[in-house]
C-alpha cells in the first residue's frame, strides 16, 4: 500500500485494524526499527517545515503543542546525512535558549530533545565542558543563552535553533548577534520555536519577507499530552486572551496608542469574586435588528463600595453579547443576564432607539428598573476615562470574557482598530461609568435630611 510520509500516520490511524496489521506486516525488521524515527510519518501539519525559499521558520504554538520536538527533529534533518557518518546539510548548530540551563535540559536533553529524538546509531554525544553536541559524521551543535549574547560573537553556523525567543532577555540583542553568526554554507537557515508574546522581537522576525510560520493550539497535540492537564488549562485560561496566547499560539498584539495594552488586561485578571453591594447590566443596542445586524452589547458588572468612593473596586462578571437578534430577543437576553446575577437594574444606550428601548425591555419584565444613558460625545472619549480605571487597578476581570478583552485591545485613542462595531466594550464602558463614576459622584453629594 503507497503511503505519503506527511500524510501517512493519519491514514494509517484511522484505518481498520486489519489494514493497520496488514501495512505493518509489510515492513522489513529495519523498517519497523526505523519507523519511530521516522518524524515526517508521524509529525503534525505545523511541524513540518513549509517549501519555499525561506531564511526563518517560526513555529508559534500553545503550550505543549509539539514546538521542542519540531526544532529537535529539524536540527536532525539539517545535520544528519543517508547514513550515520555521511555528511547532512549543516555541519555547525547554535542552539540558543533562554539560559544554559534550559538550553542543555530541554533541546538537547528533554524529552523531546535531540537526544531523544535520534536514532542509536546517529545519537550525538553530549560532551558537557563544552557545552556541544557531537555526531557521528563530526557535524557540532552548540548551546548558547540569551543572557550572554556576547558569547555569540565570533563562531559562524549554517543552521540554528532559537527555543522560546519570546521570552529571552536581551531578546533584540541576542537575535541580532545570532544573525550575523548564520554566515556558513550556501543557505544557512534557522527554525524559531515559541509560545506567542507581544515583543518587538518576533514581531520584527514575523514582518521579514524571508520568514515563513506555522501555527498550532495546545489541542493539536492532545493525544501525547494528560487529560487531566488539558482539562485544567482549558477551565482556567479558555477564552481569555492569556488563553488565546498559552493555548492557542496566538500573537495577541496591541494596536497604536491601545486605551488597554495587552498587559492592561491581562492584569485585571480575579479568581473569585465576594459579596457586592450593587450589580448593573449593561446594554448597547444595535441599530437594526436581525441576522446582520452588529452585535448587542450586554455585560454585567459589580461594585464592592468600600471606603472612600475612589477606592471602589468592580468587577466584570459576564459578557452576556448576543448577535443578530431582534429587539424582543436582546431584551430578553438583558433581563436574563439580570435575572442570573440579581442586578439592580440594567443600564440602557438610547442613541439608536429613544424610548423604544426601554419600551423593548419593559415588555419583557415589566418591573424591570431601567437607566438611561445617551452618548454624547465620541466612543475613543467615553473609553478614556473608563480605561483609567483599570490603569489604577479599580477593575477586575471573570474568567471567560476573550471576545470583549479582544474588542478592548483594538480600541485606541483616535477609536476602534478592528472591524464593525465594539459593541461589548460600549457596554462595559456604560457598565462601569454607572457603578464607579456616576456610583462616586451620588455617593458625595451632600445627604439632606428632612427633620420633622
């Protein structure tokens, strides 16, 4: 039975378990020895190398989404020759880590590292005082770390392995020194293995017409990793945008002139919530209402009103947004989300729809108690006072709200970066300017009690 090495392990697992025995049957003693070695057969998608002309190879992926493997097994395919002592493709590595430390434990040592990765009779040796794989055909591979990039100066190679360059220190100096080792053979090339962070960095390899990436989640990898860890990181970190960058391999970046950075956000992250003294829903309607309609924006938030107003903390329970409904149907959605949390009341845009507004939701729930905000001045403004907020460390962030942490990350100084409207961030910004700002000003105004 022909098999493509690429897409080989997939059919072969899929298939009956008598066609499984009859393939396996098929091979020679070699064969079978060889078969574990064999990393195109068994490699995913994102951890093949892309065809092209490329100089940099990003691999961007979640945690435990096969990266150290893939540089590993690349490394083998650029030094190793047809036979244990025939020359391969690259004859001298750096290998560059965070530190030494990691550098030797996990790309050379680890368990998916070099050495695990190779066949017996093409194992290098690990010579420790020189911190240098050696193999059999006399290709070197040398292990360096980002804390010293100076070391970098003076070796040249004609391939390299880069492992987590999004956390290196001196992560812009260490890359630069690196390039101008990369001087040997006729196309020296390098593989970058990382989980995803915003730093100018990567950002700057990414944007090279010479680079080429690929790109995988956690998942990707789930049938060598623990159930129980998958489970546990999927109910911490789905759905938020630390989730999207651990997890997914997402390059979550800021845009210009960000209200909140990235950073911001993820900085307002809780883990609990206690008693509140108010909760609020908040909505921001669309103008129309059906299948293509923009989104409505529906957050609940609450406040704990200890001390002194400006010490007043809240915190964003859910994003309760729903898309493409009609007015009967996000009003419903809003009482619902009221109903759940015990809100106060629910805090209404009236821009788009006047009194009809409030009329749509009192058609729901007819003792449902209603504020009504109109926007006076632009969505950039409004926000600015709201993200200040956050900068003073007033608000905090529920698990679960990625869609409305994205659309906060795209909103700028001069307005919003992405596509449509940012409906959700309009209603955390009514949300949060009830319950912190206009929640201040009432509670200092001067009580005037009537004596009788």
């Amino acid at each position: 039975m022909p098999c493509d090495l690429k897409s080989g392990a997939i059919s072969i697992a899929s298939a009956p378990r008598t066609l499984q025995e009859t393939f396996l049957a098929g091979l020679t003693n070699d064969a079978l020895r060889a078969l574990p070695y064999l990393f195109e057969f068994w490699a995913l998608p994102h951890q093949l190398p892309p065809e092209g002309d490329w100089k940099t190879w990003v691999i961007l992926g979640g945690r435990g989404a096969g990266k150290t493997r893939a540089g590993a097994e690349w490394v083998r395919s650029m030094v190793e020759g047809a036979r244990p002592e025939d020359p391969g493709i690259a004859r001298r590595v750096a290998l560059v880590g965070e530190t030494l430390d990691q550098a030797r434990d996990v790309m050379v040592m680890g368990e998916s590292g070099i050495l695990a990765c190779s066949p017996p009779d093409r194992r290098p040796r690990w010579e420790a005082m020189r911190r240098r794989l050696v193999w059999p055909n006399g290709a070197v591979a040398e292990t360096y770390s980002a804390h010293d990039f100076e070391r970098l100066r003076g070796p040249q190679f004609d391939a390299a392995w880069a492992d987590e360059l999004a956390k290196w220190p001196k992560a812009e100096e260490t890359w630069d020194q690196l390039q101008f080792t990369l001087r040997l053979g006729s196309h020296p090339r390098q593989v970058v293995t990382t989980t995803p962070r915003n730093v100018p960095v990567l950002k700057r390899i990414l944007g090279r017409e010479t680079t080429v990436m690929t790109q995988a989640p956690t998942q990707a990898n789930r049938a060598n990793l623990s159930r129980s860890f998958l489970a546990e990181v999927e109910a911490t970190f789905g759905g938020t945008r630390l989730g999207r960058q651990e997890l997914d391999g997402v390059l979550v970046d800021d845009v210009d002139g960000a209200l909140w950075p990235v950073a911001l956000i993820d900085g307002a992250r809780v883990g609990a919530v206690g008693t509140l003294d108010r909760i609020v829903v908040a909505v921001d309607p669309p103008v129309t209402g059906h299948a293509g309609s923009d989104e409505c924006g529906i957050i609940v938030a609450g406040v704990r009103q200890e001390g002194d107003p400006s010490d007043w903390r809240a915190v964003i329970l859910e994003d309760a947004t729903v898309t493409g409904m009609s007015p009967a149907g996000w009003a419903k959605a809003a009482v619902d989300a009221a109903e759940r949390h015990g809100a106060d009341r629910i805090v209404a845009e009236v821009n788009q729809g006047g009194d009809m507004v409030e009329s749509v939701i009192r058609q729901i729930d007819p003792a449902a108690a209603v504020a009504k905000v109109r926007a006076t001045r632009g969505k950039a403004v409004r926000a600015e006072p709201v993200a200040a907020l956050y900068e003073r460390g007033r608000v905090g962030h529920l698990a679960g709200l990625g869609p409305l942490e994205d659309q906060m990350a795209l909103m700028s100084r001069t307005g919003f970066q992405g596509k449509g409207s940012p409906d959700r961030v309009d209603a955390l910004v009514w949300a949060l300017w009830d319950l912190l700002i206009e929640g201040a000003r009432q509670a200092r105004r001067p009580q005037v009690r009537v004596l009788g």
